[in-house]
C-alpha cells in the first residue's frame, strides 16, 4: 500500500480526557489519529505501509500506549481498482466516478 487513509468506526470516541493521543497502528507503523466525531477515528498513512500475512491487522490506542487487540474485526484487506469509469470529467470535478473491484 503506497499510503491511504483509513477510518475507523466505533462508539463513544472522546480526546478530552488526560493524556489522551490518539494513535493508529498498522504492524510497525504508527500514525497519529484524528478525532473525527464521537463515532469516526481518521488514521492517514500517507508515507505508506508494506501489508503482509503478519501486517494486515489496524490497532487504534487512545493513549499511545494501550492498543486494541488484532481481532477477526480489526483485519485489513487492500484492493486494487480494475477499471474506474468515467476515465476523465471536468477539471471543476464533482463528476460521480464508479470503480469495479475485482
């Protein structure tokens, strides 16, 4: 995975408690994460990550320190797009775009 941005659901997210540093984790890899809402955690990997049988799992701690488990839940797959149609809009952009995931 060249880098990517990865969103993480769950319930009752907060930062506002003492030392709270939302981080991510994907095998070696940690980023920081941003708090979206009370329901969405953003992690960005914008320098990229390698993805492999022991590194496919996302862990997201709330104190840098206190990962989540790697469970069945927690497991990442990367996909590649075959085709995205249309394959050209309007520089303005705001053309929908389809992808087929093969």
């Amino acid at each position: 995975m060249t880098g990517g941005k990865i969103k993480l659901s769950g319930n009752y997210f907060r930062s506002d408690f003492y030392g709270a540093s939302l981080t991510c984790k994907i095998g070696n890899t940690v980023v920081p994460g941003e708090l979206l809402n009370a329901s969405f955690i953003g992690c960005n990997f914008q320098n990229g990550i390698e993805i492999n049988e022991k590194n496919n799992y996302v862990q997201l701690a709330l104190n840098n320190v206190s990962y989540t488990p790697k469970t069945p839940t927690s497991k990442i797959s990367v996909f590649d797009a075959d085709k995205i149609r249309p394959s050209m809009g309007i520089v303005q952009g705001g053309t929908p775009v389809n992808f087929l995931v093969l």
